[in-house]
C-alpha cells in the first residue's frame, strides 16, 4: 500500500483494474528484461516471445471446460462489435445489429487460443521443441480486489512449450522452476 499513498498506482474508474504511475509501469516491464534471471533464461535460451490475441472464442473455452471450471464465473464476456450513437441523445449504446455470430472471452488465461496456435505449428518431432513466452493482461472479475495482491486485470507472464518426449518437457519444467526460486530469492528477496 506504499506505492498508493505515494501516489505511483491507483485502482482505475473500472473496478478492480489498476493504473500505474511512472516509474511503476517501467518496474513492471523490468521483470521480463534481461535483467532478472527469468529474462536472461527466456533470451538466452531460445524462447521466443509472443502475445496471443486478447479474445478468445467461447467454443475453446468451452473445449477446455474442467482447466475453465475455477474461474469461469470470473470471465468477461463480450457479445457485440460495436456502438452507436443513441437515437434518445443518452450517449452511446449498444448497436443490437452488431451481435457477434460467437462470443469473445476476454484472455483469463492463454492456454486455449496457444494451443490452437501450436497445432498449426507443429507438423512432425522435427518442429520441437517450441518455447513460447508471453507478457500479458489478462482479466477476470475478482469478487474482492486488493491493489498489487489480487486484480481484476493483471500482467501475466506464462511460458508454454512442446517438446518431443515426456523427458524433455519435464527437464524444461524443472529449469524453468529453478529459474523462478533464483529470481524470487535473488530480485525479490522472498524465501521459500
């Protein structure tokens, strides 16, 4: 709560989305650079960075249901692609003739729409492994916000990757997880 009465982040008009101030955005950023441990793995060690899309059909979701089970109650949904002005002079309202044929979550996680992307990239053993590495918002309606602990929108950063044997992603996962104990230990000085 430091960083509030500084004034460097305040909760925004939405509720539960955070605004960050200065050099606050810059911190954020700081973690997925070179400059910590786990961005001097994903740099050096042949992960690529990607950002998948922000809307994810319903229908993954929906392929996904028991992994979508915890949070889906906490997902936002949009169901239209456009505005217009109000014929009563009220502002804006929805268009009712812009009703998507499907309904868009907005990313509470990436698992779904990365994994619909890996089966387009991967076409033999000879494609692996894949190391994908993604900052990202991701948003979920959270019934209790607390600022910098628990948002409804947050950075997320999640690495996904495919490999050819069962060996080698439990290596990968192994050394991933070391990396996160280095930068925990080492950048934030938490203890395990």
């Amino acid at each position: 709560m430091v960083q509030r009465v500084g004034g460097k982040s305040r909760f925004g008009r939405t509720i539960g989305c955070t605004r960050l101030y200065g050099d606050q955005a810059l911190r954020i950023r700081y973690l997925g650079e070179d400059a910590t441990s786990v961005g001097r793995y994903v740099q050096g060690n042949g992960t690529r960075q990607r950002l998948f899309p922000l809307l994810i059909p319903k229908s993954f979701l929906s392929r996904e249901a028991e992994h979508v089970e915890g949070f889906a109650k906490e997902c936002a949904v949009v169901t239209h692609y456009r505005l217009k002005n109000d014929p009563n002079g009220g502002g804006v309202v929805v268009d009712p003739a812009a009703k998507l044929e499907e309904e868009l979550i907005i990313r509470p996680t990436s698992e779904t729409i990365i994994w619909n992307t890996y089966k387009n990239w991967i076409n033999s053993y000879r494609d692996l492994p894949i190391l994908c590495n993604q900052w990202a918002n991701v948003f979920r309606w959270e019934m209790r916000t607390r600022l910098f602990l628990r948002t409804a929108e947050f950075l997320w950063q999640e690495g996904h990757t495919a490999h050819a044997t069962r060996e080698e992603a439990e290596e990968e996962a192994v050394k991933m997880l070391n990396v996160y104990a280095e930068f925990a230990e080492n950048t934030w000085r938490c203890p395990w």
